[in-house]
C-alpha cells in the first residue's frame, strides 16, 4: 500500500528539479554570433541567480502580506512573519554580496559582448518591480527616467496585469500600516500612551536642556542651549501635530498615518514587555529590508560604474548618473521607523506603565494575572483532586 503522498515512480533529483530545463537557460549571443566570449556565461548565470532569489523574495513577501491581511492579526502567527521577514533579509544580504563574484569579471571584458545585448536591461526586471510595488514603493517618489514611467517598457499583457495587480492590492507597508495603528495602549479612553508621551517629552526638555539654559551664566553658552531647545522642541511638535505631521506625509517626508506612528513609538518604547518582543522584532526587520535594498542599489551603481563608467545604458537611461539617483530615501518604503530614533527617550524619562497595561502586555491571559498567587495555587490543587 502507498499512502498518496508517496510518489507512484522513483523521482529523481533532476526529475525533481527539473534540471534538464533548468540547466538549458544558458545560451550566451556571443557564441551565437560564432564569437564566444567566456565571462558571459558568468553574466547570465548572475542576472539568472538573482531573479530565481527574486522570486523566493516575491514568495515571501506574498506570505506574509496574506498574514498581515485579517482585520486582527493572530498573535500566534507572529512568529511565522518574523521567520519569513528574517528569510527575506538573509537572502537581501546575500544579493547585496553577489555584486562581488560579477566584479571578477573586467570592463574589457564586458565590451566583448555588451553589444549582443542590444537594448536588453535589467530596467525591464519584471520581478523586481513587483518586488517595489509590493513592498509599497510610493509611485510618487520614483526617480523618472528619460522622462518615462517605468511601466512603459513592459508590453506584454501578463506582464501588465501582474504589475497592476501589485498597484491595485494593498502593500505590505499599508498592511503594515494599520497593522501598527491598532497598537494596545494608544486607546485615549485606556492607557493613553500618547498624552503621558508629550508630558515625558515636555519634562524631558525642561530638565534637560531649559532649566540647565536658564541657570547658564556665559550668555553664548546660553544661547546654543536656547537654541538647541527650540531646535527639540520643533522637531516633537512636528509630530504632536496631526496638522503638521500630515504637511510632512504630503511633502513625502513622512509615509505613516499619525496613528500608525504612535504605535510603532509605543513598541519600540516598551520593546522589553513580552506582547511587544516580536512587534519590535518585526519593525527591525523592515528596516533591515530598506537598509539591504538600499545597499542593493548602491552596490549595483558601484558594478554599473566599474563596468561602463558614464556610458549610456542598455535600457536607453544616463546610466550611472540615473542609478545613482535611486540610491535614496525616496526608495525607502519604511522611513519613519528610522525616524524613530529622533523621538526616542532615555530609559528613566519614559512613562511608566500602570498595572491594567502591564497585565495586557503580558503573555499570560489578563484574568490569569489578576488572580493571586495563592488563589491560583488553589485551584490547581482543586483540579488535581477531581
Ligand atoms: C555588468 C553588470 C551590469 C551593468 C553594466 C548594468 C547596467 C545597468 C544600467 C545602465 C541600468 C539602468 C537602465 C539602463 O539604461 O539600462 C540598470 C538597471 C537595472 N539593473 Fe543592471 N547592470 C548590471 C548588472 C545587473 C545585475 C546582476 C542585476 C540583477 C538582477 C541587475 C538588475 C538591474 C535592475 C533591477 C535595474 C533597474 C534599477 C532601477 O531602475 O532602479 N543589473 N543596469
């Protein structure tokens, strides 16, 4: 008897991979062209190796969208999200180095067969897009080149429709999103994180820096104290203000809600309280996926520019000059966690949770904690006995 999930034939490993097709994608123009130029080979087995890795990434960032997805995420999926989010940025390291083996390869080399590839670039990667759009790349924010949308140099329908569907479908930066903005403890009729914040911040720069201005007796000393508080207090007020936070989203500086960003300051405040470990965790993986892209682009600017120095591109763009726009923060999807930093307060500042708050960012259930230590003995002796 063979249970259904046993093969009815002997698989092998090449069957399985399907090697024999696999292992048949290489075919460099140049010897094509009766011309073999040997590091060719090495050039489409790179560009092939990245777009397989592209795709496990699309898989994983599809996973975890889906996770993302319900109104209320189950706590006991978290771990699944940390584990693929930590995937992505272990196979984003690995890309960021990748650059390395394609180097070994020299300029002169590459002019050998950089003709053959005609008006082929690695600006028509469809999953590289996607990867962009899923992520939540603000259309906005992209560095146009030679004037013209991306989206232009795709012209066949699947290809289109998989590129829409990733606009049309929320990213994982606005699932992300609203995931934060229903952070425990932000609730103004509950722990009402975001009023004790603005009176610890208000503390903060009274003690910190006001009162030590105030008692300074060198006027100049002074006057850089009075400055550096105005400079403080400018910089929290952007973010006290629904108003001016949103000028901010509008100019493209700020891309989470207002709500959003209390959440992600309360978990990064209290990271050390167990229902908000895995959150913060999440948080520095995101960031963790931003830094890696950005070191993505700079890393393949850095290829682009050894390779062609200020020659145009392939796909039609200035080339370096275009590439090395990208390496921004325009490009960064999760720029306000970075942000974060900025808002941060020492330890002894932070406001102190009250009890009601404690318990629910505890692990055990709320009711558990609110019984006594006696109590709770009692009752697993009473159940022993039945
Ligand atoms: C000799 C090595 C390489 C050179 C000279 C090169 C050159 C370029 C140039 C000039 C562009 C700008 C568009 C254009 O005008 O063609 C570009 C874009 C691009 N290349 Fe490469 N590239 C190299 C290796 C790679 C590799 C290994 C990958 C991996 C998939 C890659 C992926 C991309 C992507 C995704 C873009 C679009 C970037 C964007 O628009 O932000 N390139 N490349």
């Amino acid at each position: 008897m063979t249970s259904k999930h046993e093969p009815q034939l002997p698989l092998s490993y090449s069957e399985y991979l399907k090697l024999n097709k696999l292992l048949k994608c290489q075919h460099p123009i140049s010897a094509e062209a009766g011309k073999t130029v040997h590091d060719e080979h090495l050039f489409i087995i790179t560009h092939q190796a990245y777009e397989l890795w592209f795709k496990q990434i699309l898989y994983e960032i599809d996973s975890v969208r889906s996770l993302f997805s319900s109104s209320c995420v189950d706590e006991g999926k978290t771990l699944q999200i940390i584990c693929r989010l930590n995937r992505i940025v272990l196979i984003l390291k690995l890309l960021v180095d990748q650059f390395m083996i394609l180097e070994t390869m020299t300029p002169l080399d590459f002019i050998d067969f950089r003709g053959y590839l005609s008006s082929a670039s690695g600006f028509q990667s469809l999953q590289f897009r996607l990867i962009e759009n899923k992520l939540g790349v603000k259309e906005s924010n992209r560095v146009k080149y030679n004037q013209q949308h991306y989206l232009k140099v795709f012209n066949d329908e699947e290809s289109v429709q998989k590129l829409q569907d990733s606009l049309n479908s929320p990213s994982l930066f606005k699932l992300v999103e609203s995931w934060l903005e229903r952070t425990p403890g932000l609730e103004k009729n509950g722990f009402n994180f975001w009023k004790k914040y603005e009176e610890a911040v208000d503390c903060w720069l009274e003690e910190s820096i006001r009162k030590p201005a105030q008692k300074e007796n060198d006027p100049k000393k002074r006057e850089i104290l009075m400055m550096e508080y105005a400079k403080q207090k400018e910089s929290f007020d952007s973010i006290f203000s629904e108003e001016l936070h949103s000028k901010y989203v509008e100019r493209g500086e700020r891309n989470l809600s207002h709500e959003a960003l209390q959440g992600a300051l309360i978990i990064s405040l209290y990271r050390d309280e167990p229902r908000f470990s895995q959150p913060f965790q999440i948080i520095s993986y995101l960031m963790d996926i931003d830094s890696l892209l950005t070191k993505w682009r700079y890393n393949h600017v850095t290829t682009v520019q050894r390779m062609i120095g200020s020659k145009i591109g392939t796909g039609g763009s200035s080339g370096y000059q275009y590439l090395r726009s990208t390496v921004s923060d325009r490009y960064k999807v999760f720029l306000d966690l970075f942000n974060l930093s900025t808002f941060l307060l020492p330890r002894e500042c932070i406001p102190p949770l009250d009890n009601q708050m404690k318990r629910r960012l505890n692990l055990l259930y709320p009711e558990d904690n609110a019984v006594p230590l006696e109590e709770k003995m009692k009752r697993v002796i009473e159940n022993d006995e039945d």
